[in-house]
C-alpha cells in the first residue's frame, strides 16, 4: 500500500512530512512525499491507494475532485489549521461551512484536525460524518515534544530571535498586484474587511520595522535574530535593518530550530508564539503596536504570549528576560489556550494519523493514469496545464521541475531533495532506536514509465 503526502512549504513542513512518513513506514506503508506544485502530474503516475491533501480550498478543489472522482481516498491533513480567526474565512464555523457547501465533504474519505476547537466545530455543523472526523494534532509539532526534542539544532545560542507574520503585504510569490487580497476573497473573507485589514497591515509592518531598528540601536550589544514568514520577501527587511550590525537578516532552517536556540521570542501576532511556548521560551508581543483590527484577525498569539505595552516595557522584560520567562506559567497557557488549537504537546500526532490512515485505508487497485498526467488531472485543462503535464510525462516531472525551478523562485523553495528527507529520516529513526538504514528516501518513479519523478519515496526495507 502506498500513501501520498502532499508538502505545500518544505522549510515549514517538511519535518512534519517526513516524521509522519517514518510513522507510516514503520507500520508497512510506501510513501510519497509529493511536492505541492507537482501534485498534478505526479500524483497519477505514483500508484497511490490513497493521498493526504495539505488543504481543502478553492483554489485545488477541481484537482481534488479529479482525483476522488477517479476513485482516489482522499484525506485533509491542514498546514494552517490552529491559529484561527475569531470570525470570518478561516474562523472554525466558517471553515466548517465552506467545507460543507463547497462539495468538499463529499469527496472526503477523512479530515485531520490540529485541536478540539475545528474539531467540534464540524460536529456542530454535521460536516461530515463524525467517524470521517480525526483529532490527531499536527505531525510537524511533534518536535517540540520532550520526546523528539533533542532533534532540533543544537546547542543555545542566546540570540534575541525576531519573527514576522506580514506575506499579505510583503509577499514573496505572489506575482500580480492585489493577488493575496484575491486569495482571501476566495478563501471565503469580506472583500471589504480584507481592505480594511491591509491598511491597517501595511501601517502595522512599517511601525514593527522601526521598532526593531529601534530595539537594535536601544540594545547593540543583543545579538537580534530577524525571521521573515517564509512566505515573505526578505528584501525589505535588509533594507531597514541592515544598518544594524547587531542584527541578522535569515529565514532559513526550521523555525523550531531557532526557537530552541533563542532567549525569547519577540513577535506581533505571530502563530509562531504557540512554539515557543511549546518550547519553553517566552513570547513576546508588540501589543502596543496593534490596531483594532490587526489584534482581532487572529487573536491566539496574543492570548498565548507576555504583552507588552510600550518600547520602554519591551527593553524592561528583554533585559531581565530570565526572571520574566521564570514567571511565566507555560502550562497554564497551554491548558487554557493552546490546547484547543493544537491538542495534546505530546510528540505523538504522527503516530495517531499514521493510525488512522493505516487502518482506514485499504490495498484497493492503486490509482495510475498517464492520461491525466497529460491533461494536469483536470476536467478542462488549460494550455499550459496541458503543456506542462505532456512535458512531465515525457521527460519525468524531476526534470521538469528543475528545469522550471531555474526561473521561478517560488518553484525552487519548493522543491524537495532526497538527501535532506533521507537525513532526518535517519536521525528520526536513530533518535526513535531504530536501524536507520532500514529507511530508504528516493526519488519515486511513474510506475509505469520508470522515469524519475519531483515526488520522493519512503520506505521500509525489513
């Protein structure tokens, strides 16, 4: 049996990807980490009895419906589901309902939920079926675990690290004007409240730049740690910062990773305030400099973090930060905030929807289809949905990518490489006494070709 896990961002979740595969693995599954862009014409060649979506949105349900309606399993393992909003797109009923309405819940085989909150708001709704319905949490906090938490990198550094959370504005990949506004428009926001809130962002991420050129220049002998949303440009931020000798511009390695290796966390509405509580280190937000609507788009980060109400207070806490995360009740926070959006810090969601999916899951006729590689596994393909897919079929999507990689960014922070899933795919084994090299990460193959594709399997070699 082979299962197909669809990885949206590799440096956000890959880790989570490939822990949930050595799950998999170590119960006799064959997976395929599928990389999202090339899910279309790879998923098709892979001979998948089921496949594990990194969403249920508009924008992939055609190809969603493709896939089901050539009798494809098809599950919903979210890469966005526990920071929620309050109301609107992607508040717990709205989701609930788009679900429902869309004629997602009819192509679903089962959904993964993060936490209880999402959870029970499909219930509420009779979205699906409540056996369709899994509370698992999400594999790529299983790092953050106790368990699994000497994985990350390192030893300490004592950097003061300094998250953003501002792709709206300062987006790295979308190419036309005003396409994020569109993507929130269709994810089921207000046309009107999304204008609203990028007024409101716009002034909010130009005042978080100068706060942190202020603190840089308050503090020059704190080593400052700048990480950019990875789906922001980092432009922008050399641009302000660099000046600063005490700071340093880098969105690379896994946020948890530099979490772990920080004093503190300072950020403005940033999910990434759950990890670092999940972590031990404290999180510090820039309430002073929200708006209205700023703080109500998202209002976890700020619940599950040390408020700050002034520059003056901001320099007071990072100067005596021992005393104030020593103050700090982590597991009161968890058990009050976090829980409900991100369930149990245990280090065990891999294994609960590796268990889900094994035991849902049957050895039915694997799906494998050239043709729907040809056509972009669409209804009603498009040119150069077309182009593309005949390309891939003929060269192997391996090449393909690299070759579209070469002149699109966005493509080249997408791509997965097999010595790096083979890396941590050992360390987790080694970390979990296993033998490491009874794990195997490659590139897949079309089954039916031979030819190498962008997707990468994971086995278990007994």
């Amino acid at each position: 049996m082979r299962i197909g896990l669809v990885v949206d961002h590799p440096k956000r979740d890959l880790p989570g990807a490939v822990m949930l595969g050595y799950q998999l693995a170590r119960r006799g599954v064959s997976v395929a980490l599928v990389p999202m862009y090339e899910q279309a014409v790879d998923v098709p060649r892979l001979g998948l009895n089921a496949l594990v979506a990194n969403y249920a949105r508009p924008v992939n349900l055609d190809l969603m419906r493709s896939f089901a309606g050539a009798g494809l399993p098809l599950y919903v393992l979210d890469t966005e589901g526990g920071v929620l909003a309050t109301t609107g797109g992607n508040s717990p009923p709205a989701m609930a309902a788009h679900i429902k309405a869309s004629g997602y819940a009819d192509i679903l085989t089962g959904y993964f939920f993060w936490g209880s909150r999402l959870h029970d708001a499909f219930l509420a709704a009779g979205t699906m079926k409540p056996e369709q319905l899994h509370l698992t949490g999400c594999p790529r906090f299983d790092f953050a675990a106790a368990r699994w938490r000497a994985l990350l990198d390192g030893e300490p550094r004592g950097y003061l690290l300094v998250n953003a959370n501002f792709p709206l504005v300062n987006s790295r990949f979308t190419g036309t004007p005003g396409g994020e506004r569109e993507a929130m428009v269709r994810s089921g926001w207000d046309g009107a409240y999304v204008d609203r809130f990028i007024v409101d962002l716009k002034q909010v991420f130009s005042n978080y730049l100068a706060e942190i050129g202020r603190l840089a220049a308050a503090r020059p002998d704190r080593s400052i740690l700048v990480r950019p949303h990875p789906f922001e440009s980092e432009e922008v931020y050399r641009n302000a910062l660099s000046r600063h000798a005490n700071v340093l511009i880098d969105g690379a390695g896994s946020v948890l990773d530099r979490i772990r290796n920080a004093v503190a966390v300072v950020h403005l509405n940033c999910g990434t305030a759950v990890e670092s509580v999940l972590l031990g280190k404290l999180p510090l937000q820039l309430e002073y400099l929200n708006t209205p609507t700023t703080a109500g788009h998202a209002a976890l980060p700020a619940r599950v973090s040390r408020k700050v109400a002034s520059f003056d207070e901001l320099l007071g806490a990072i100067d005596h930060i021992e005393r104030e995360t020593e103050s700090f009740d982590f597991a009161g926070v968890h058990a009050a905030d976090i829980e409900a959006f991100f369930h149990l810090n245990d280090g065990q969601a891999a294994e609960r929807v590796a268990d889900v999916l094994t035991r849902t899951t049957t050895a039915r006729r694997p799906y494998v289809s050239l043709l729907a590689t040809v056509m972009g596994t669409r209804a009603k393909p498009s040119v150069g949905q077309i182009v593309k897919g005949a390309a891939s079929a003929a060269l192997g999507s391996a090449v393909t990518e690299r070759l579209r990689s070469q002149f699109n960014p966005a493509r080249r922070d997408k791509r997965i490489e097999p010595a790096l899933v083979e890396a941590l795919l050992h360390r987790i084994a080694s970390h979990d006494r296993a033998k490491p090299s009874q794990f195997t990460a490659q590139r897949a193959r079309c089954v039916t070709t031979g030819l190498p594709l962008a997707s990468i399997a994971i086995e278990h070699i007994r």
